[in-house]
C-alpha cells in the first residue's frame, strides 16, 4: 500500500488503469478519469476525509460497490457545493459542474 495523501487516512493506490474485482461488495472506489480509469483510491470503512494536493480537483467517476451513501464536497472540510451518490451507485461521468472539483468527500454520511 502506497499513502494516497489523504488528511488522516490512507488508501491504497493501484494501477493507473486497474479494474476492482466485482465480487468486492463494500468499497467505494475513485476515479481520476471517466468510464472508471485511472483509480486514485478506495475506502472500504466510513468517515470523512480531505483530499491533499496530490489528488485534489481529480475525480471524475465513482464506483461506489458498498451499503453506505458517499457524499462529495468542492472544498475542503465539506465545505461547498455537495452531491450524493446512493449505495451501490455507479457513475461513469460527472457533469460538467462537479468534474475534477472534489475536495473532501464522506462514506456514510451525506451533504
């Protein structure tokens, strides 16, 4: 595992073009790239966390194959404009106002 550079957590980063295994059936996994390319991270426990410069304005799919809501900030602290994606969510691309604009985001809670 290599720190993804998250405030307080670590994630383990793959392979820029890695695809999760599908009978994985709790984790939330974050996209650099559209149509699920390029993953940047995965959580598989709730909480809050910052996004550092490492990855900040990145994200732009999810795959969100856990029984928790995730809940994704522009700014930092959950601070901002907010979305939400349901449990078991996929979303292969964000529209153009929420692309690359994550800063903080939450699994198991929302906005």
């Amino acid at each position: 595992e290599i720190s993804l550079g998250l405030v307080g957590s670590e994630m383990c980063i793959r392979d820029r073009y890695s695809v999760p295994a599908a009978a994985d059936a709790g984790t939330l996994y974050l996209y650099a790239d559209s149509n699920y390319r390029g993953l940047i991270g995965t959580r598989s426990t709730t909480g809050f966390w910052n996004v550092t410069s490492v990855n900040n304005d990145s994200l732009s799919s999810v795959r969100n194959r856990s029984s928790w809501g995730a809940a994704f900030w522009h700014d930092s602290n959950r601070q901002g404009k907010c979305w939400y994606e349901q449990p078991w969510e996929n979303d292969a691309q964000f529209n153009w106002l929420d692309n690359d604009e994550m800063s903080s985001f939450a699994l198991g809670r929302g906005c």
